[in-house]
C-alpha cells in the first residue's frame, strides 16, 4: 500500500514577511510555494500586469470582485515611533488591491 500524504487544513501555514509575504501586497513566489507544498492546493501568483488577457484577466476581475467586497478596514491607525503621532497605515487588504491593480485602490 501507498503512503497518503497528509496535509494542513484550515490554512494553518506558517507565512514569513519578506521571504514569503511581499510588504507591497500578497504572497511571494516561494510563499505561493510554500502554501502549496503544505495543503496540496493550486494556488497562483498574482496577476500583476496592467492589460492580462484571456484566463489571467478573468483571475483578476474575479479576485478583485471577491476582495473589494469583503469586509475590514483599508487603513489602520499606528503611532509613529520617532514623532509619537497618529498615522494612517494601509492593511494588507488595500495592499493586495493594489498589488492586483484593482479600480479605485490604485
């Protein structure tokens, strides 16, 4: 008999900023590696450029459809470090938005 491969469910996988998430939004290519070696999925990089056709540019109409419609915020308040003021950070929602190239969060 053969082996079966267990996977993680529940997307319990563990994700590094910078080697696996990009700070400008998204998952890295070793990230989207990772993920899938993990839980055995098929999960693709982001579509990135400004005209995709075909199945690339439906991926995109239906990740941004999906995303803009979820709820949470766009931007998150933190304290500056050096001057100890307010400012306005982007979530990663925003972030992978705009990695997307989604309207209206350009």
């Amino acid at each position: 008999m053969q082996a079966v491969k267990s996977y993680k469910k529940g997307g319990n996988v563990s994700l590094k900023m910078g080697k696996h998430k990009s700070r400008s939004g998204g998952l890295t290519a070793a990230g989207v590696a990772k993920y899938n070696r993990e839980t055995g999925s098929n999960l693709q990089t982001a579509v990135t450029e400004s005209k995709p056709k075909g199945k690339r540019a439906a991926r995109r109409k239906s990740f941004c459809a999906r995303m803009s419609g979820n709820k949470g915020p766009l931007y998150k308040m933190v304290t500056n470090r050096k001057t100890g003021k307010k400012v306005k950070k982007p979530t990663r929602k925003l972030l992978a938005l705009r990695k997307w190239r989604c309207r209206n969060y350009s």
